[in-house]
C-alpha cells in the first residue's frame, strides 16, 4: 500500500494504492478511507487482492486540494478526470460508495468507454421523491458537544457497532481523523449542502448510457440512502440485471461492516486481468 | 471626546413555551416544532416588543438595534427591516441598527441595497447597514451552503457598497451574484452610505476585511471578560496594519442588562425570564445539553486548517452561557448583569475599563420576562446609569487614547 500526492494538470490530489494488474478506481463516501480512516480497510484490501486499487480523495480531503468556491458537481468529476489522466489509467473497473459513488455513475454515463465495470454501494445521485436523502450534516452536529449517536446510526446498522463507535467514538478524538472527518463534511457542504441534495435529477434519465457490467450493492439497514434509491438504480441500469444486492442487516457504510461479502459480490465484475 | 453610545437591542422571544419544555424538546432551533406556536395569546405581542423599542427612543437610547433568525424561538424576526421600517416611521431619534441582514440567505444581495436604502430615507439617516453571514442555524434554516457561504457573503458586501456609492447602471461580476444592471433608486440619505457594521468572532481574515474597507466591528459575544479584552487589542492591531487608529466607536459588543431599584428586586423580578431565556432560547445555539446548532463540523465553513486549531484549542465538554447553573455562574459570564443602578453602572465600566469600546448593544428583554418590569428596567437605566456611563467613558477613552481627545465631542442626548 502507498500514499502519495500526484500533480494533476491544475492541483495536487491525494492518492492510495494497493495490489497489481488492471486499474480499479474507489471513490470514497463519508463513512470510509481518506473520509474518516486514514488507511484503506478490508474491503479495500479485497480489492486489491484482483486489481491495482486507487483510492483518489475527494477535493480538499486529506491532502487533496480544495476547490474554489462555488463549486459544482462539474467541477469534482472534472478533477476526477484530470486525476485519471494524470495516471494514465486509460479503461479502468469503477467503484464508489455514498456521494462517491453518485461520482463514479456521473462519470460512467458521461464515459462509458472508459469505465470496465461499475459497482455502486449505497450511493447518493439520485432524487426519489418521498425517500429524501440523509442529511448528514445535521447529524454530524453533535449533542451534548461529544455525542456522535445519531451520526453513527445514520453510517451503519447501529449507533452500538464496533467499527462505527470506533470511528465516531462520544470524544472529542484523534485530531488527525476529526479533521479528516471535516474536511469530507466540508467537501460535501459545497455539492450537497442546498438542494440538490447530493443528487442531480437529470442523472437517472442518462443511466441507459452506462452498458457496461454493473453491481447495486447497498446495506439492508442504510440510514441516509432510502433503499429505494438501490432500487432505482438498479432498474435503470442496463448492466445491473434489474436488481441490487442487498446486504442483511448491515447499515449505509456496508462495505466496512460486511467487507467479504461486497467484495464477493463485485467478484464476478473483475474478471480477466 | 464621544462618549459611549447606549443601545436598547430586542431580540423578540416567544415568551409562551410550555413549562416543560426544556424536558420535551431538544433544541429551540430550525427543528422547534411550530405548533407551540400560540396564535391567540400571540396576539400584539410583535407590536409590544416594537413599541418597548419605540420607547428606548423616547427614553434617551442611543438607537435601536434588531437582528435577523429564522424558525427558531429565541428571535421571532426573520425580516428585520419590516421591524426597522416601523420604527423609522414611529420614532424621530436614535439610530436604526439592522444587525444584519444575513447575506448568504437573501437570493439576491441587491434587494437588500434596496430594502436599506428606503429604511435610510424613511428614518431620514438614522439606518446603520449591518451585513452578516448567519452561523449553524441560519445554514439550516435556509439550504445555505456550509463552505462557499462566507466568500458569498463578502461578495454580497461588496455588490451592496458598490450600488451605494458606484454611479449606476454599472454591470456587477460577481462569481455568485452576477448582475447586468446596477442601479438602485432610491439611494441612501446618509452619502457616501450608512454606516456599516459587521458581526464577527475573533478571524483574523474577518478583522481585516472589516478594517481594510472601514467597516464597524461588532464583537459576536455574549460573555465577557479577558477574551473580550483580546478582541478589543486584536482588532485594534488590525486597523494599525491598514494605518488606522483604533477608535472605540469602530467597534460594539452584545450584553444583557437588568436594573432593578436594588439588586434584589432585579434578580427577583427576572428570574424566570432569564432562566427561561438560558435554557430554552439557547438551546440548539448556546446549550451543550440537546444539539447545538450553531458550531460544529456540519456547518464546516471556517478552511480545515483553522478547524485544527479550533479542535486544538478548546474543549467540547465546557459549559456555554445557556449551561449557567445559579447567580455566582452568571455573574461569572459577563453577559447578564442584573442589579440596582449602582451594580450594574459598575459592573459595566469594569468592562469598559478592560476593553475600550464605544458602542454598547444591550439587551433588556429576556426570555418571557414581564413587559412592564422590562420597561422599568430600561428606564432605570436611562436615568441612573446612561448619565454616569457616558461621563465615565470619555475618562476612560480619553486617558487610553490620548489622541481623540482633541476630536470634537458629539451632542449628548439626555
């Protein structure tokens, strides 16, 4: 595994990888590496095992630049593409998971020669309407200073699940993660914060664009994506054979608290070298 | 020398929660169900607290000041201009002070160089313009995005001094608030424009920005003591890095006043109102217990760098004003001082001796405090601790600044 900062055209953007072979790009969410933890967890490494993972941070997260004010939808996937150009990665597999996930459909439907495989996890990107989106923000307030409870039920299965009282413990913790913890918030703030609500209305009309074999993967217990938005995808999506993958009792950050379970669901995308 | 100047500040409660409330609820903030809202007892009650303003006018305040919030119990005006405007048609003296109207939440900042250029006509040059970007709350109520509020704000600062002072029709780029055709009747009455002041905690970007175009600082603070001290030399700092001198008029600050005939009458007869005031106007923004809204990583608009500080800097379990538990606690705070005459003319000038600032913003109303002994409060204090304040403060601004005492002093009204 190696970190590292790589010069885009126009920024430094903030890069982890781990494994061989063929490209994969991980597009975090909040609840996940450069967003909270520091390194690439389990799920990660599953990934790695089959393919040469990526895992680009978000503008302004750990130790990606910002982008200006103002910023919109546009620009984040711009930087995205300019991240990909700068590595060279030519046709790569494509996984994100909540709002980076909503990114990797963004860029699918706009380029669908490029991504090999899409697999979205509990992924943000969608408006249905009466199944609004978490908002996050609210809940990353906490009550009584420290208390994170209502955070760590929106992220997982439980407010009570080891991984997410180790993440978002009820102290003010490891300034290191607190900031990163922020900096995903206010990366967030700039495409989520006002409506749309980490979506774009216009995305579900374009996803008959994206052929390419895809996986719906969402936690059966997701407390900011409604399972219906799984739904939605999966229906609209060509290659996601009409159905998502739901994951029995997990929570919105499944692929932390079920990792070789995903990873075995997106097994059959990534194959071949 | 200018003496200090006196300002009667209402924030407009709703005074009619039910007793239990503070154990139902868990924030008097965005989320605050509005059907504890009573219509009937409602009744008059924005006329009321209008006319305890008109009254502060008569009384011989300074000026009037009103702030901007939304859907929340603790300041029931979300449009404080239509306030303003009713107090500059009711009142021939004191100044208008709009504290401000936040930018970030108004689609378009060149409403409110409209809106405050008729409330400068219509009370014939007594408006101070106060622009400021609202924190948590505000960010909730109204979808304003977290990160890019702040350069919106100064962007709108800036489209609204431009239309004041630039020969119109000009074609504004701005990034957020592009406009082809800038041109505003009627203009201010106050040439080159109303003063401007803005609210601000301690950022030093903030201070200079409000040094740099020679805007008024006002201290968001409710408690004071050593930190207050700070602001007062940090800001005065800052004006020296632009080549201004500190003067105490260039910057205010926010107390609590209740005077009484003798401290125990004052405590007694505003118990309840600050109590009611602490613990539930403050919860959801001053609080710990329930969720504060104000600060805090969901409303991440200060650079991540600055929120390393933050997080180095300060304790997440330390108690804020509305925690105050008993009397000796809030004496402690510097925010709400409660006395006879004498008490609170002290306390006062202790703060005035550590940190010399000219404009005294204060607020008379708590909470569901009785009207009629709000009004005896405001009273008392015109009469018995104005007179000595303002004396004690031209001592006090003329031995620190030297400098200002030749300036010619300004007309006190009795």
């Amino acid at each position: 595994m190696s970190a590292r900062l790589i010069a885009t055209t126009r920024a430094q953007v903030s890069v982890i990888e781990a494994g061989a072979g063929a490209p994969l790009v991980y597009l975090h969410g909040f609840a996940d590496v450069h967003a909270c933890m520091a390194d690439l967890q389990p799920f990660h490494h599953a990934l790695a095992k089959k393919r040469r993972l990526i895992a680009i941070a978000l503008p302004g997260v750990n130790g990606s630049e910002e982008l200006e004010d103002g910023t919109g939808v546009d620009d984040v996937l711009f930087r995205l593409l300019e991240t990909i150009d700068a590595l060279d990665l030519g046709a790569f597999d494509l996984v994100g998971h909540c709002a980076g996930g909503w990114f990797a459909a963004e860029l699918a439907v706009r380029h669908p020669d490029r991504v090999k495989s899409l697999t979205l996890i509990g992924a943000t990107g969608l408006f249905v309407s009466g199944q609004l989106i978490g908002d996050i923000f609210m809940q990353a307030q906490p009550e009584r200073g420290v208390d994170y409870k209502t955070l760590r039920a929106m992220l997982f299965s439980s407010a009570d699940h080891p991984i997410a009282l180790e993440h978002y413990p009820d102290i003010r913790g490891d300034i290191d993660t607190e900031v990163r913890r922020y900096q995903m918030l206010r990366f967030g703030s700039f495409v989520g914060f006002r409506p749309p609500y980490f979506y774009n209305r216009s995305l579900i009309d374009r996803l008959y664009r994206a052929r390419m074999p895809t996986r719906v993967i969402w936690g059966e217990k997701d407390g900011m994506v409604p399972l219906a938005h799984a739904e939605a995808y999966a229906k609209n999506l060509p290659g996601a054979g009409g159905k998502p993958v739901i994951i029995k009792g997990a929570g919105h950050a499944v692929h932390l608290e079920a990792p070789e379970a995903v990873a075995a669901a997106i097994a059959e995308l990534l194959v071949g070298a | 020398m200018k003496p200090v100047e006196l300002y009667c500040w209402h924030f407009m409660s709703y005074p009619y929660l039910p007793k239990d409330f503070d154990e139902k609820y868990d924030t008097g903030w965005v989320t605050v169900p509005n059907e504890l809202w009573d219509a009937e007892r409602s009744r008059g009650l924005l006329r009321e607290y209008t006319d305890q303003l008109v009254y502060a006018s008569e009384i011989g305040f300074d000026g009037m000041v009103l702030n901007e919030h939304h859907q929340n119990i603790y300041g029931l005006m979300p449009s404080p201009n239509i306030i303003a405007a009713a107090l500059a048609h009711a009142t021939r003296r004191g100044k208008i002070v709009v504290l401000g109207n936040l930018l970030p939440l108004h689609m378009n900042p060149l409403r409110v160089a409209e809106e405050y250029a008729m409330l400068d006509n219509m009370s014939d040059g007594r408006l101070v313009a106060g622009f400021a970007p609202g924190s948590g709350p505000e960010t909730f109520n109204y979808d304003a995005p977290s990160a890019p509020s702040r350069d919106q704000f100064w962007e709108a600062v800036d489209l609204i001094r431009e239309a004041w002072t630039r020969p119109g029709p000009f074609a504004y780029e701005g990034k957020h608030f592009p406009l082809r055709y800038v041109n505003p009747w009627p203009q201010p009455t106050q040439r080159p424009h109303p003063p401007i002041w803005i609210p601000a905690g301690r950022s030093k970007g903030t201070l200079r920005q409000i040094a740099k175009h020679g805007y008024s600082y006002f201290l968001s603070s409710r408690s004071h003591g050593s930190a207050t001290a700070k602001s007062q030399q940090l800001f005065e700092q800052t004006l020296a890095e632009y080549g201004q001198k500190y003067e105490p008029h260039r910057m205010g600050i926010l107390m609590s006043v209740v005077v009484g005939e003798t401290d125990e009458e004052a405590r007694e007869q505003s118990r309840e109102g600050i109590w009611y005031f602490l613990r539930n106007c403050l919860k959801g923004h001053q609080r710990r217990e329930g969720r504060q809204l104000t600060y805090g990583p969901g409303v991440p608009y200060i650079p991540s760098e600055e929120w390393r500080d933050f997080l180095a800097t300060t304790d997440p379990t330390t108690p804020l004003l509305g925690d105050t538990e008993d009397w000796d606690d809030l004496q402690r705070s510097q925010s709400i001082i409660v006395g006879s005459p004498d008490t609170v003319y002290e306390r006062i000038v202790a703060i005035l001796e550590s940190a010399p600032i000219g404009n005294l913003l204060m607020q008379f109303h708590l909470g569901n405090m009785p009207f009629d002994f709000t009004r005896k409060s405001m009273k008392l204090f015109a009469e018995q601790v104005a007179p000595r304040l303002r004396e004690a403060s031209q001592k006090i601004y003329a031995k620190r600044f030297p400098h200002l005492a030749d300036a010619p002093a300004m007309e006190v009204v009795k």
